[in-house]
C-alpha cells in the first residue's frame, strides 16, 4: 500500500529526478523541496531486440517511510519512432508498470525516451539481485523481452547502504 500512495504522490517529481540520471553511471538523488532521496544504478542496454535498444538502470528512492524500487526503462532513439508499451510480465503474471512520456532530455541530451518503469516489492527486488529481471513488455509498439541483469539491482542495493 505505502508503494502505491509513494506512487500516487512521487511520480511527477520521480520522473523530473529520473531523466537527468539517464546517461549517468549511478550514484545518489536528493531533492529537499519534496523530501526525496535515494540511489540509482549505472544504466545499461537491457534488451537485444534486432530493430530497438532497451536501456535500464535501477533506482530505490524513499519519502518518509515510503520505499519505492524500481527498474526504470529508456528506448533509445534510432530516429524511426518511438515505442509505447502499456504492460510488463513475467512468466504469465503481470508486473506493476508505469508508463513514462516526455522527451529523456537531461541538460541538451536527448538520447534516450522514457518507456516507463517496472515498480519492485521487497521481495521482487531481492529476487532480481540474485537472477535478475527478466519480463516482457507489451503494447501498440509490440512485445520486446528484456533483461536486466542482477549486477544492476546488487549496485542500487550497494548504494543504498550507505544512504
């Protein structure tokens, strides 16, 4: 429930601290104004589609007693289209997705668009630091698998520690 009303409440100023981390290689985030904090992972390509390159990094960010774990999923741009998925799964059960839209420019750097993030329980977080995250999105763009790999969730989590 906490995941849900952070959700709620944090999503326009998540994506407003998410989109300058996009070219980053990890570290921490901090916002005084809306009492955000927390850490994020390097990004990395997370899919080998043929046609689309799949960019992900992991963020747990807290407000208050809320935590929110996240892999967090930019497409970049190949100068054809932009894609739209609407769901993520894994194995046959849906995961708890949020689509992001906007540009993906952080300080004149339009790599990448937002496609969304897939939000983590405790549980599916420690799960993807043991084997990763593997899930399929869906919607009017298609399906694209992907993969994220456990090294990504095990930086986050590294990085919180000291947070």
């Amino acid at each position: 429930m906490a995941i849900m009303v952070m959700t709620q409440y944090m999503r326009p100023a998540l994506l407003l601290l998410l989109l300058p981390l996009m070219a980053c290689s990890g570290g921490a985030l901090s916002n005084p104004d809306t009492g955000i904090s927390g850490v994020y992972s390097a990004q990395r390509p997370i899919s080998d589609h043929p046609h689309h390159v799949l960019m992900g990094h992991v963020i747990i960010a807290h407000h208050d007693s809320a935590v929110a774990r996240a892999l967090v999923i930019g497409h970049r741009r190949d100068g054809v289209h932009g894609l739209r998925f609407t769901a993520a799964w894994q194995d046959g059960r849906p995961l708890r997705f949020r689509r992001e839209t906007g540009t993906g420019c952080s300080h004149g750097h339009c790599r990448d668009g937002p496609i969304g993030m897939i939000l983590l329980s405790e549980a599916e977080f420690r799960a993807a630091m043991v084997s990763g995250l593997r899930a399929r999105l869906t919607g009017p763009s298609g399906t694209i698998d992907l993969h994220a790999p456990a090294s990504l969730f095990i930086a986050a989590a590294g990085r919180a520690v000291g947070v």
